[in-house]
C-alpha cells in the first residue's frame, strides 16, 4: 500500500486547484445573475401571472374553482398552497380522495416554482446550457405528466360526494391578479426600487449561503475524479469488486461506469450530483442523453434519501401522520413511474 500513496503524483494539484478556483468563480457569476432574476421575478409577480392558467385544470377534475387557488400559490409557496389545501380537507370542501388528487394536480406547479428559484439559476449554469435544458425539460414533462395524472385521475375517481365547494371558506375566493393589489401611482417609483433592492439583498444571501458548500463539495469531487484509480488501487481486490458491480449495473442500463459516483452523489443533493457529473459531460465522457438519464437515475434514488430529510417531516406537519404518509407514498411513487418511463425512452 505504501508503494501505491508512493505513486500518487503531487505536481497536478496545483493545477487542480486552479481550475476548480475558475469553474467555482465561473458559477458564482451565473448564479448570482439568476438567482437575482429570479428574485425579481417572485417580487414582480411573474410567477402568480404563469400559475394563473391552474384554475382552469380544477373543472375537469371535478374539483371546486376554488382549489385553483391553492394550485396557484403552489407556484409561489408550495408550503402555502398545501396550507391552502390542508384547510379545505379539514372543512369539509375535499375528502381525503379529492384531497389526493389536488396533491397530485399540484406537481407541476411546485416544478414551476423550483425553474425561477433553482434550475435556471443554478442547475443549468453548472451543467451547461444544452444538458443543462434537456434535464429541466425532461423533468418539467415528468412533473407534466403527473398533473395530467392527477387530473385524468379526478375525471374518473371523484364525482360530487367527494367535493363540498359549499363551504369553502370566504377567504379562499380565486383572484386573477394573482393576489396582489396593485401600488398607487405616485409610489410605484419607490415600490419599484425597494422590490430590486430587495431582490438584490436576497441574491447576497443565498448566494452567501451557497457558494461555501457549492466550493468544497467541487474540491473534493475534483480530487476523487482526478485521483480515483490510485483510491481505488489503495483497496486492492476490494476496489476491483467495487468497479466491478458498478460496471454490471451501468451496462445493464447502457451507462458509462462513470455514473455511479454521480447516482451516489444525487443521494446527497441534486447540486452535488450536478456539480460531479459537469467536467464528465465537458470530456466527453457522458453524452447529453446519457448524462440525463444517469441524473434521473440519481432522482430516483435520492427520492429515499429526500423523502426521511424533507418529505415526511414536511408532509406530517401539514396533514398529520396517517393522511401524510399517504400523500409522500402517492407523491414518490407517482415520481418514480414517470422517471422510469423517460428513463426507457431516453435509454430506448
């Protein structure tokens, strides 16, 4: 063993660094400009404008107008919307079936939000404008897809024993500006200005928060990659085992052997499989398809991983512990049939 730390070579670390010092001050500077962008687009209400189009998936659900709202704030503030949506099922507006199908209805909504806050201005600069857009596409359609799920799923399973729009609470009335009073004249100026240096305080924020972790997390993946034939030798038989297995499975789904350290990398979070799988996009060592469906494969592994961090607590605190298991077993397996699915057609 001595004798392979012996072989490691020093002189490329350097370099290394240099390059990872470049690529991290490369996104910081794309990821604050979309992350600022997005900000301005919350504070202008050009998300409440696209989710606008929600209420009109409500009546061939057969689900109330009202629910429409909900939909709608999804789109801003998923917490919100499910709150919306916990209210009705506890007046009476939703049974737990109904309340199911607003749930799933609501998939892509949530996705929308997720486009202005994470995958525009932080995803797709790490992966690069045409993966980068592929993967968000093929997710916005899975997300599609489950919506259209829910309300094919609402056609057939509700009728008017599962809905009471009688009682929806009087504050819960659909608005098509999106909820938002419009500012008098003479103080859009400064309405205007506070909403920019608002969004401008929050890009600082997030940013500070994201580029320490986004920075290390891009070190040490740098070093694994560049160095990982002399870690793997350091364990002998055990490491040969190890490219062995990952080898039998990537071939069965026609991945490089590459993609398991990435799969391993989504379990942790979507930007750490991202920031792994970038430079192996960049040296040709995935194709634009490959690299897709090796991120999916990596969604539907961190689902096991997401769903006991997030979605359980979340999800209990909203509905309580029988209704919410419910809704995480509808949500992440609605989640994992649609990936498989563009997963065969992608590998097709």
């Amino acid at each position: 063993m001595q004798s392979v730390v012996a072989d490691l070579p020093t002189h490329p670390v350097a370099g290394l660094l240099a390059d990872v010092g470049y690529r991290v001050l490369r996104i910081t500077v794309f990821l604050s400009l979309g992350v600022f962008l997005a900000n301005l687009a919350v504070a202008f209400g050009l998300v409440d404008k696209i989710a606008a189009v929600s209420q009109y998936l409500t009546e061939p659900a057969n689900l109330p107008d009202e629910v429409g709202t909900a939909i709608l704030t999804t789109t801003a503030s998923p917490t919100a919307g499910y709150g919306m949506l916990a209210d009705f099922r506890e007046s009476g507006v939703l049974d737990d079936r109904a309340t199911l199908v607003a749930v799933t209805i609501n998939t892509f909504f949530g996705f929308a939000q997720h486009i202005v806050t994470f995958y525009a201005p932080i995803l797709i600069p790490i992966l690069g404008a045409r993966v980068g857009v592929l993967y968000v596409t093929t997710r916005g359609l899975v997300a599609l897809a489950i919506t259209l799920t829910g309300i094919a799923a609402g056609a057939l399973l509700l009728d008017e024993s599962n809905v009471d729009a009688g009682t929806v609470p009087s504050d819960y009335e659909a608005s098509p500006d999106g909820g938002h009073d419009p500012a008098p004249a003479d103080d859009e100026a400064t309405t205007r200005g506070a909403k920019v240096r608002e969004a401008a305080g929050e890009t600082v924020a997030k940013v500070r928060d994201i580029l320490p972790r986004l920075a290390a997390i891009y070190v040490v993946v740098s070093l694994l990659v560049a160095y990982s034939d002399q870690i793997l030798a350091l364990f002998g038989a055990g490491g040969a085992s190890v490219v062995g297995a990952a080898g039998d499975l990537t071939g069965l789904l026609g991945l490089p052997g590459a993609a398991v350290p990435v799969v391993a990398a989504f379990a942790l979070d979507t930007t750490s499989g991202a920031v792994v799988i970038a430079p192996l996009i960049r040296d040709g060592t995935f194709t634009a398809r490959t690299a897709v469906a090796t991120m999916l494969v990596g969604g539907i592994v961190s689902f096991a991983v997401s769903t006991f961090k997030r979605s359980i607590p979340f999800q209990y605190g909203i509905w309580g512990r029988d209704f919410g298991s419910k809704v995480v077993a509808v949500n992440t397996g609605l989640k994992i049939l649609w990936i498989a699915l563009a997963l065969v057609v992608l590998l097709a």
